[in-house]
C-alpha cells in the first residue's frame, strides 16, 4: 500500500476579499528555521500594493460607518473561527517560527483572545477616550475618536500570528481599514489567517493581506498618496530590514499618522493598552449651539 | 364583506417554547423547591392561561441564595477579567441563539406584542451582555478609581461583593440583562428576583448560564412576590441591593437599607414630557409621540406619558395623532402585525381604570381607540386626554398604561416649566427641526435621559437612569459599571 500524498496548499494574497495570485506572477521559497522549503508565497509587487490600497480605501465608508457593535460582533466572530482552527494554526506557527508546539499554541490562544479584547473595545473606546466638553458658552460640545482611514501595516517577521494581530485588530476595531504587509517565515500563517478574515463576516477589503519583501513594497506603502496612515512596528531594527527612517520621511509627504518602531520586537504577549487604538484615529470635536 | 385589506392573522409560533408545569429556584447551580414548599401561579396575561407554578422563595431561600452568592464571590472576583468575559461572551452568544425562543416566552408570559419581544427585547439583551463582557477586562481603563475612604487605593478597581437584585414585570429578560451583565463584568456575584408576574424568562436564562458553563452561586435566581424581595433587600450579606420598579418600593427599599453599609442604586417611576413645538416636523412628531407612549402598552417607566404641545400646532397635531391611533392593532401578542398587547395582570389593569375613572372625574377630556377587545385577558385601549391640567391624578401619577395626557404651552420656557412639574425625573422628548432649540430644551429638562427628534431609544453603551424620585445610578455604558464597583 503506498502512503498517501498530501495535497500542499497554494498560498494566495488577500485583496478586497478575494484571494489573488500577484499580479507579477512571483513567488518565493518560504524557509523554516532550518532553511528547509515549507511552501510559496507569492512575491507581491508593488502594483499589487496599490490593489490593496483601492481595495481598503473602497470597504473604509461601509466599514467606519458600520456601528460599533457591530464591528464587535464581527471581531469576536473572528475569535470564534480561529479558535476552531487552533490546531491548523499551531502547526503553521511552529513551522514559520521555528518554535515547539506547546509555544506555538500558547501563541494562537493569545491571539484569539486578543481578537476577544479589541472586540470588546469597538463600542467602548469613545466613553473612554472622548467626552463632553463643558465650554464656556451656550454650546453642546463633544468629542469622539474618529478612525483615520487606510493604515498600511509593516506586520512582524517574528510573531506571525499573535505580532499581525496585535498590529491588525487595533486598527480594525476603530473602524479604519487595512493593508498588511507580512514578510519572510510570517508569511504563510498570515494567508491562512485571511482564510479566517474570509469566513467571520468581515467586508471585504477591510483587511488586505499581501506578502513579499518589504524593501521592495514598504515604500510604496509608505508613500502612497491615499493611505493615511502606516505602523512600521514590523521594521523593527532588530528585525534585520530597511530603514525605518526612509519609510518615515517618504510618509511624511502626506502626513501619515506613523507609528513608530520600538528599540525592539514588541512583547505581544503584554497588556496591550489603547495606544495602539489610539495612535490611528482622529479626534472629532462638534460644537453646536444652543439657544431658541 | 369586511374590508379587502384587512391583515390576515400572521401568528408566531409557540411550538419553540418548552414550557415546564412547575419550576424551582436556581440556587448554586441546581434548581430546588422553596423550602417551604410555597409556590404561586404565573399566567398569560392575554389569554388568562395558567403558564407554570413557581416556587415561592422564602428567608430561608433567600438565605441560602446568599450564602451560595457569597461562596462563589470569592473566586468569581479572583478570576482574571479576561475569564469573565468569556464567560459573559458565551451568555450573549447563547441568547442570540435562543433569541426567537427567548421572544415567545417573554411574549406569552408578559402579553407584549411579539414585534417588541423579537425586534427590542431580545436583541438588546443580546447586546447588553456582549457590551458589559467587553468591559470585565477593560476595567481599569474605565477612569473609576477605588475609594481611598474605605482603606484601600490603587487603579485596579474591585467589585462590591453580593447584589441582591429586584426586577420588573415590563421587560423581564431586558431588565435582568441590565443588572447581571455589569455586576458579573465587574466581579460581583448576583440573588436576582424575578417579577411574581413573569418568572418564565429568568428560569430559562438560568438555564443558559448553566449550558454557558458559568460557575455555581454566580447568579441564583429566586422566584417569589414582595416578601421574597423584602428577604433579600434585608439580608444582611447581600453588599449591593439594584432595583427596578416603582417610587413607593424604591423608597420603601431606602428605608430598609438605612444605617447599614449596602450600596443601592433605584430606576424608579417616570412621568415624561414630550414637547413638540410648532416647528417640529409633525409627521415624525405624531410616530414618536406613538412610539412613546404605545410602546409595549405604555408599562414603561420612560414612557412619554405627557404630551405637551405648543398651542398654535395643537389642533393640527391632535388630528394627525387621533388618525394614527386609529391604525394601531391591538390584540394577539404573538401575532406579528400587533401593535398593542395585553396589559400584564389584572392588578395593573385596575390601576389603570382607577387613574383613567379619575381623569373623567376630575373633568378632563377622555377619547379612546373604538374596537372590539378580547373577550380574555388583560386589556386598555389606546388612550388620549385633552382638557388636562397640571392638578390632575393623570398628570401627575404615572399610570403605567397606554394613556397620554395633552397639554399646550405657548413658550419653550412655559414648556420646560410644565416638563419639569414633577415629581419624576427619568427621561423626556423633544420635538423641533432647530437644533439649537433642541439643546437648549434639553439642557434644561431634569430628567436623565433626553430624547430629542425620536423616543424611547435604548442601547447598552447608552447610560440610563433618573433625576429627583425616579432613583439614582446609570445602567448601561462605562457609567453603568460604577454601580457594581467598589469606588
């Protein structure tokens, strides 16, 4: 009796809710720690980047006016689909980070009940960080945090599930909408979370996801006229990738809000705060009068 | 021939409930009879129906509820909040599940049309739980520090301990959904009792606590009447009495808890004005003047019970309101076109025909919807009074039925003026196209809750609660935790 061949997957990019072949019909190996081939990715360009970008820029007005509830539910939907395949996931985190199962499942947990976390933030966040301002005036005046647009999101090369999430469910959850870059080894975990994004309810084009090298389309990125914003947590210095400060300064054309680098890796494991919810949305303050 | 359109019936069907002959109360996890053996009857307020007999708790019900709250206190506030909020995660997911079923029940033991059940009742429910599971571990982002008069600090806050909780018969799984969901996110364990008139809900939500996995004594549900809430407000364990349901009782509960340590918070009567001046929009001002006070047959303390109407729009507006009455259903609570139910026991019905006899007494203008009522059951047509003054009963008693006093003013000051002759305090509306004069009227209405250009919305990230005797403490939203917080 011959063993059974397994069926590999063809991994797809992410785009406005579809999973495409790049548009330059690239790929690279994708490496384990032992420089053994897991699969191909595909090698997005930079045309494929700005795809991504019209593709998030269209789901931004169904996504940022979608209620915040309901933003929630589909953010704890997410949790639900990737706790179903937490089995999936700790062998593709095992795989892509070169680490055992028992910390490649303690991963995966951490990442569905972050999901649970920033779900429970959608309808918070504006009792939390805006108010009614009390000015001295006969005047209703208040502010609510308001998302900023497209963030473009450099994802982490280390941490490939729990890292683009930490980086992804922030953005989301305030209502922006994104296109994530996830590079290297991260690679392949990333696509198959899309495969989750697909299932949990999620528009289309909310959330991107394009592999590749990131010295080739982090700069389209970070310069592309009509994203707002862009998170360079993955460009780590110790991350071994380009300039995070040539990402900076071509972002500064249109003033994207920039989220910058820390002196290392992230501890995604960590209490994650609102900075991050905060660091991509805008603060709306409306003044009305009152009087008869 | 009757008129050819005319709506056939559209009945839900009853075949999702399950409903059991006899009940028990849900302590520590298990159902058991009262200890003395003390049960009463629960009806279909629509039909007079006997539904199921509920065990009656007594002190020593009561007592053990406590004890089994106070147990499970210990390491339900010790689990982390990402713990509870799973826990509460599961609840909401599992009311959305057995929504339909859960909006069958609520209608057939309480008589709301099922429109309400199905499209408010539930789905806010839902929604409340999911809210509050989100904040079990937000709860220090929450700006609600711990007291530093009680001999602890920190920005951790800390639940209070044992609620005893006292809820109404309007929206039954509505209500307890407003008081489980933030004691349990903030760490509390709960002795919920449920309205003698419709424990149905309740019993059935205890089920799902225990198909969601919650620990045992978390929430204990105790059937009763009066006494059985008496018991419980009076225990001396329970840290944090919550209760929803008439001025009389919540003073009454004042009263109990003086000189000792509980914390209380009271959602009270309501008496609400709904102005609508003459540049209001006269169409959405005659649904909203519906919507207030024909919303589940006006058994609604934020009900707009008190219409006052600049004087120049009147007549127009009676007229278009008069119309639109005449198209509203009564009937069925289960059939899906109803748009009026059953008012919820013949106790209520009496109150309501007492204050109504009182209205004609006392010389006011009585016109009520033509058509014939069901021959059983518990029903009031809908009703208007015109000729109210400010010194009559209806205006100044909350009736608790589907009847609205009008009254006319002719400047926004007479109107706040008359909004606020009160002695409530729980919401109002406001009806005009100018925004600033929106604003204005609201800023000076002493009332928790303002509506303006619509009524009676709710929300779980909304705070809800009273000015003056309509009680004190918010329910929903970040407010709403501070009830169930040690600050």
């Amino acid at each position: 009796m011959s063993e059974r061949l397994e069926v590999l997957k063809t991994y797809k990019l992410y785009v406005g809710g579809k999973f495409p072949r790049s548009e330059s019909g690239r790929v690279y190996a994708v490496t384990d720690s032992k420089g053994r081939t897991l699969a191909n990715a595909p090698r997005g360009s930079r045309k494929d980047a700005r795809d991504a970008v019209v593709a998030a820029r269209k789901a931004f007005p169904g996504w940022s006016g979608a209620t915040a509830y309901n933003r929630g539910q589909i953010l704890y939907r997410i949790a639900e689909m990737l706790e179903g395949r937490r089995e999936q996931f700790a062998t593709e985190v095992a795989a892509a980070e070169g680490v055992n199962r028992t910390r490649a499942l303690a991963a995966v947990d951490a990442a569905v009940d972050r999901w649970v976390w920033y779900a429970g933030w959608t309808d918070k966040l504006a009792q939390v960080a805006g108010g009614a301002n009390p000015v001295a005036g006969p005047f209703a005046n208040w502010s609510t945090p308001e998302p900023t647009g497209v963030v473009a999101v450099i994802a982490s090369q280390r941490s490939s599930l729990l890292g683009l999430t930490g980086a992804v469910a922030p953005v989301i959850a305030t209502g922006n909408t994104a296109v994530v870059l996830a590079a290297g080894a991260s690679a392949l975990p990333a696509l198959s979370f899309a495969e989750v994004l697909a299932v949990s309810d999620l528009p289309g084009g909310v959330v991107n996801i394009l592999t590749g090298h990131p010295a080739e389309i982090a700069p389209t990125l970070a310069s592309h006229q009509d994203v707002n914003a862009i998170d360079l947590t993955g460009v780590a210095p110790d991350a071994g990738v380009a300039s995070a400060r040539d990402l900076e300064i071509a972002a500064a054309d249109n003033l994207k809000r920039v989220l910058r680098p820390g002196p290392k890796e992230p501890d995604w494991t960590a209490d994650p705060g609102t900075a991050r919810m905060l660091a991509f949305t805008e603060t709306r303050t409306v003044w009305h009068p009152t009087g008869h | 021939m009757g008129n050819p359109f005319e709506y056939a019936p559209a009945p839900e069907s009853r075949a999702i409930v399950d409903i059991a002959p006899a009940y028990g109360l849900f302590i520590d996890g298990t159902f058991a009879e009262a200890a003395d053996g003390g049960r009463l009857k629960t009806v279909n307020p629509a039909t007079e129906e006997v539904l199921a007999e509920i065990a009656v708790g007594g002190e020593a019900d009561v007592d053990r509820a406590v004890k089994a709250a106070r147990k499970a206190f210990k390491s339900w506030s010790a689990l982390p909040g990402a713990q509870r909020a799973k826990y509460l995660f599961r609840i909401a997911r599992l009311i959305q599940e057995h929504a339909r079923e859960l909006a069958v029940l609520e209608s057939i033991d309480n008589g709301k049309p099922i429109r309400e059940s199905r499209d408010v009742d539930i789905p806010l429910v839902a929604a409340h739980f999911f809210h509050y599971a989100g904040w079990a571990d937000k709860l220090a982002h929450a700006g609600l520090w711990r007291s530093r008069t009680n001999e602890h600090s920190g920005a951790d806050p800390k639940p209070i301990g044992v609620a005893g909780q006292v809820i109404p018969w309007n929206f039954p799984l509505l209500m307890l959904a407003w008081k489980v969901a933030p004691a349990l996110a903030c760490g509390n364990t709960v002795v919920l009792k449920p309205a003698e008139t419709t424990p149905l809900t309740a019993l059935r939500f205890a089920e799902i606590c225990v198909e969601a996995g919650l620990p045992n004594g978390v929430v204990n549900i105790v059937t009763g009447a009066g006494e059985t809430g008496r018991a419980l407000i009076a225990h001396p364990d329970v840290d944090k009495v919550a209760f929803t349901g008439s001025t009389a009782v919540g003073k009454e509960i004042a009263r109990t808890i003086a000189g000792t340590r509980k914390r209380v918070t009271l959602e009270l009567g309501g008496k609400a004005a709904n102005i609508v001046y003459d540049d209001a929009a006269i169409d959405s001002a005659v649904d909203g003047i519906v919507e207030g006070i024909f919303f589940n047959g006006g058994q609604v303390c934020c009900a707009g019970s008190r219409l006052l109407v600049q004087e120049s729009v009147a007549d127009e507006l009676l007229a278009s309101l008069t119309r639109r009455i005449k198209t509203l259903r009564v009937g069925d609570p289960l059939d899906k076109n109803t748009d009026v139910g059953a008012i919820n026991s013949a106790a209520q019905l009496s109150r309501i025909q007492e204050l109504v006899a009182a209205g004609e007494a006392e010389g006011a203008e009585r016109w009520s919807l033509a058509g014939e009522l069901p021959g059983k059951g518990f029903w009031f047509p809908p009703t208007v009074f015109t000729g109210v003054t400010q010194a009559h009963r209806i205006a100044r008693d909350e009736i608790f039925g589907p009847v609205l006093t009008v009254q006319t003013f002719r400047t926004p000051a007479e109107a706040v003026e008359k909004a606020n002759n009160t002695a409530y305090g729980l919401s109002a509306g406001v009806w005009t196209e100018k925004g600033a004069k929106a604003l204005w009227t609201a800023q000076r209405l002493r009332a928790g809750v303002v509506w303006t250009n619509t009524f009676n919305k709710f929300d779980p990230a909304s705070p809800f609660g009273g000015f003056k005797e309509s009680g004190f403490g918010r329910e929903g939203g970040r407010h709403g935790l501070e009830a169930y917080l040690d600050v």
